[in-house]
C-alpha cells in the first residue's frame, strides 16, 4: 500500500495573493508557522526553517503555481530518517478565487509511516482552513487551537486532552 494524500480547499481571493501567503515567511507565520515563523522566502534551490527548528528543502517554485519541497519524516528510535514530498498546486477559479492542492507523498510502509501520514493529511487540512480565515478575513484560527501550541510547543503528536 502506497502511503500518500492530496487535500484541497477554495480560497477567496486571487491566486497572487493565495501564493504569497505561502512563500512569504510574514504571511506564513500569521497562521502557520506561528511558533518559530519562517525563516525566508520558499525559494527555489533554498533550504528554510519552519517552527524554529523544522528544515524545508525547496525543490521547486513556480510563481503563482507550484511549490514542491521535502521534509523530515516523524521515525521511530533508531529509524534511519528520511524525506517526504509535499506539492502545493494553485489554480486560478473562474470567480476569481483560487484552488490550493496539497499532496504528500513518499512515507515507508510501516506502522510508523501511517501514522505520520494520517498526523499531516489532519495538519494539511488544517493549514488550508486557517489560511482561509487568514488571507480572506484577517484571523488566526491556529491561535488557541492546539494545546499544545497553547504551552508554546509546536504541534506534533495527538495528546488525549479528555
């Protein structure tokens, strides 16, 4: 079984201002990286930090279109680390809104894998949605979201809060 999965979601607005608010560390951080921001611009050829301490490996950037980057898969002690492949596709609508897609692929086939690939299909989706808030309507949905995030560490594994 191939570990993979593409979400998608409409934003509002103009796929210029759609892009930007991905490739711009600024942007970025208002609803994303919010803890430990973005250290630059997704450009391509460049490596960039996420959350302070996340490495992004920029492939390929085409504006107002693409950006395809890798990053460390979560492994288990004494896994051998590896990268995955995460693919931002924007397409200008009709409406004058834009379709953002994300896809994410390369997780070995093991219990870990699957994990780790349910974990970022949730934190995808998530992303999408608080860049909607963000970049139509000015909020921060990420904010006071996670619990963790509220003790100022980053999200990564699901805690049970019940």
């Amino acid at each position: 079984m191939t570990l993979e999965f593409r979400v998608n979601g409409r934003i509002g607005k103009p796929v210029a201002e759609v892009f930007d608010a991905v490739v711009n560390p600024k942007k970025l951080s208002g609803y994303f990286t919010t803890l430990g921001g973005a250290s630059a611009p997704l450009v391509e050829g460049t490596t960039v930090t996420w959350w302070g301490m996340a490495p992004v490996i920029v492939d390929r950037v085409e504006k107002d279109a693409l950006i395809v980057f890798r990053w460390d898969a979560m492994v288990e002690e004494g896994e051998e680390p590896y990268r995955t492949r995460v693919e931002m596709r924007f397409k200008p609508l009709d409406d004058g809104g834009t379709m953002v897609t994300i896809a994410e692929t390369g997780w070995r086939e093991n219990a870990r894998g699957q994990k780790s690939s349910y974990m970022n299909c949730e934190g995808w989706s998530q992303m999408l949605a608080c860049m909607k808030a963000y970049v139509e309507y000015d909020i921060n949905l990420r904010e006071g979201y996670y619990p963790s995030e509220m003790k100022g560490v980053v999200a990564s594994e699901q805690q049970d809060f019940t």
